[in-house]
C-alpha cells in the first residue's frame, strides 16, 4: 500500500503539459456515460469535457439511461455535443437483453460519429461500451472507474480486469480505488507509458470558485439565517445514504456535545436515507443541536462551507472524496475516515485528522479536540487551501489530461 503522506509531496498533475493540438491534428472524443445526473462522477465528466475542449478536440458525450436537461446543458455550454439514448433500465425484458441492446446502440452511435478516441466512465455496465467501442473500431479506448472494488464482487473484479486489457488505457480517481481492483497503482507518469495499462489520476475541484465563496461570505449572517450564531459548528456535506457514513456522526456528535454543550451539526444534503436519520437524531436527544438545509448548489455549498468551524467526512468507504477538497479550498480543517482516497486528500495532522472507518468514539475525539484548539484548526484550514490548490485544482487535472490524451492518442 502507497504511503499517504505523499500528498505533501508530490504534486496532482502529470509532469508533461504538452502543445495544444493543430488544426490537422483535430482528433475527435465520444465520452460513454450512463447518467447525467447532479453527481460527483458526472461532474468530474464535466472537468474533462472541458479540459478536452479546451484542447482542442471535438467532444461528444452519450448518455445510455437517465439525464437531467440541466446537466445536460452545463455540457453543451463546455462546448461538448451531447446525445441521449433515453434506455429504460426498469423494463421487464432480461438483463442479457437489456446489454445486448445498449452493445448495439452504442455500436452503431460510435460507428455514425467516428471518434479518435471513447472514454468510458465505467459504472455499471462498464464492460458493454468497451466492448461497443472495440467493435465499431475505435483506435483508442480510455476508461475511469471512481468507486473502489471492496464494494463489489469477485464477478465485477474479474469483469473490470478484462475491461481493463480491452482499452488502450485505465484510470482510476485514487491510488486506494486503483489498488482494490488491481493489487499495485501508479500516479500517472508519461514515463510509465508502455510499461503499465493502469494508472491513478487525480479527480479535481474548482478551487477557486470555493476559496473566493467562502472567502467573500457573510459569515455572520448566514450562522443568523441558520439559528447557529456564535457556537461551534461541525458541519457534514454528502448524499444522505448509508456509505456516507451519518449514522456514525450522529452517534458521535451526541458525545461531543457532552464536552461542547454549544456544539451544532450543520447537515447539507439530501438522500434515501434522511427520514430514518432524522428519527436517529430524535432518538439521540440532538434534535435541537441539529440543521437540516437539504441539498445545496456550488454557490451556495462556498457560503455554507464558511460558516463551519471543521467538515466531517464520516464515509464507511470512499473513493475519491470530493466534499474533503471542497472544504479544504474552502480553508476548513477535515475530520476524515482513514478510507480510500480520503487517505490521499487529507494529511492527518496537517490539513485535519484521519480516523477509523466506522469508529464513532475517534470520530468524537476528533472533533472536539479540533473545536478545543481553534488556532490550531484556523492553521491546519489554511494548510488545507493550500494543499487543494497545489494538488487538486482544475488547472492540475487539465495538464495531466492533456499528458493522458497526448500519450494515447496523438
């Protein structure tokens, strides 16, 4: 396993930020997604379809299921066509079918545009656009997977592998999630080219956007709107579903509060699972210590960013862990799970603190001592800002694309 106090070291981007294309060199990419949903994974699309655009190359994106008009547009206004096979994935026709017919459509999509290139987001079915692009003759075939592999099978295992010797190359959005499907990672290097089929490279964040936004709050005034003042404020951002890890949280504020009666749990965010956590906070006794807000856009996650005093990041398993460099841009000291690739984001003791997955006792002790000690949490959030620009930033990802692109496909 990677040491994760490499984070202080080595930075995001790949080390070779190459020319941008010639006219004559106009290379064409279909990135292969099945939603465009409001989504880290389809956000991070978003970052590529851009970086790519802004390259130079002629970018198309293909939804096989649901798509929000919204999202959607946020692609076509990158500069990015887009198209929607509309599939239903709740129709009664069987599984096999159902693959066969997106095998066929996305064949015959890839066939009609002709790209250089198709970059599959590999979620669920992964391997039918692989194969797809394989046999509409695609010359190269890139893939990113975002979600590690102790949440799935040995069957999904063995199916990525084989994905994985299908494309010309693999990426993976952290050394953690590259390690679980593979046994060994590599950060992206232009050097290891020919030597490797997979690599990690780095999600990102729109660092400026977050440190500007929480940097212009009215700090005050938003603790007013949400009745929280001048306590201790411990926020949470994330889909409420059961891997984010709330339920943890809420066990461990309800100790913290014993040791900083004024503490309160600012919750952004909404999900499957907030019915059954709201009566978790009741039954807890910290209703009256505890702020719903739902879920919030880009602009107003800065402001609410701001008014915390340190981000929980309670997550059984994560990936990647956009929400950490969020708060991080935003100067906020991180409570994290020592899981995936929050391992890799926040430097424990530097930018925040890693704790066990699960264990609501160190989560507790965590946040109270950084409540305890906020000169000590002021220094580890203006670290943590730096540290994001440095190694998470849309500028980071954009030269490593452009290295990846410049490798594979020119």
């Amino acid at each position: 396993m990677h040491d994760p106090s490499e984070a202080l070291n080595r930075p995001a981007g790949g080390k070779v930020h190459p020319r941008k294309l010639t006219e004559q060199e106009h290379k064409r990419v279909a990135i292969l997604i099945p939603v465009l949903l409001r989504g880290g994974t389809e956000a991070q699309t978003l970052h590529l379809a851009r970086a790519l655009v802004a390259d130079g190359y002629a970018v198309s994106v293909c939804c096989y299921y649901d798509a929000d008009p919204v999202i959607v547009a946020e692609f076509e206004a990158a500069g990015a066509s887009a198209e929607r096979l509309a599939l239903d994935r709740s129709v009664s026709s069987p599984g096999p079918l159902r693959l066969a017919r997106l095998g066929w459509l996305l064949c015959q999509y890839l066939r009609k545009i002709r790209p250089d290139i198709a970059h599959v987001q590999y979620m669920a079915p992964g391997l039918v656009p692989i194969m797809a692009a394989r046999l509409a003759g695609v010359r190269t075939i890139l893939a990113t997977v975002h979600q590690p592999g102790m949440v799935y099978g040995a069957r999904a295992r063995s199916l990525l592998r084989v994905a994985s010797r299908l494309c010309s190359a693999f990426f993976c959005v952290s050394r953690a999630v590259e390690e679980s499907w593979f046994g060994d990672s590599a950060v992206f290097d232009p050097a290891d080219v020919g030597r490797r089929r997979h690599f990690t490279l780095y999600n990102c964040v729109d660092i400026e956007r977050f440190t500007q936004g929480a940097i212009q709050a009215d700090v005050q005034a938003t603790r007013s709107e949400l009745g929280l003042g001048g306590r201790s404020v411990v926020g949470v951002v994330g889909r409420l579903r059961q891997e984010k890890g709330h339920a943890v949280l809420l066990e461990a504020f309800s100790s913290v509060v014993r040791s900083i009666p004024d503490a309160a749990l600012l919750v952004v965010g909404d999900g499957p699972d907030r019915g059954d956590l709201e009566a978790r906070v009741q039954a807890l006794g910290i209703g009256d210590r505890t702020v719903w807000v739902g879920e919030r856009n880009p602009a107003e996650l800065s402001r609410l960013y701001a008014a915390m005093d340190l981000v929980a990041v309670p997550s059984l398993f994560e990936g990647f862990g956009l929400v950490a460099v969020e708060a991080m841009a935003a100067g906020k000291p991180v409570v994290a799970s020592a899981t995936g690739g929050l391992m890799e984001i926040v430097v424990d003791g530097v930018t925040g603190t890693l704790v066990p997955a699960g264990n609501r006792a160190a989560l507790a002790e965590a946040i109270v001592s950084l409540l305890k000690d906020p000169a000590g949490a002021a220094a580890m959030g203006r670290d943590a800002r730096r540290i994001a620009k440095e190694r998470f930033s849309l500028e980071a990802f954009a030269c490593t694309v452009s290295s990846v692109y410049w490798c594979y496909a020119v």
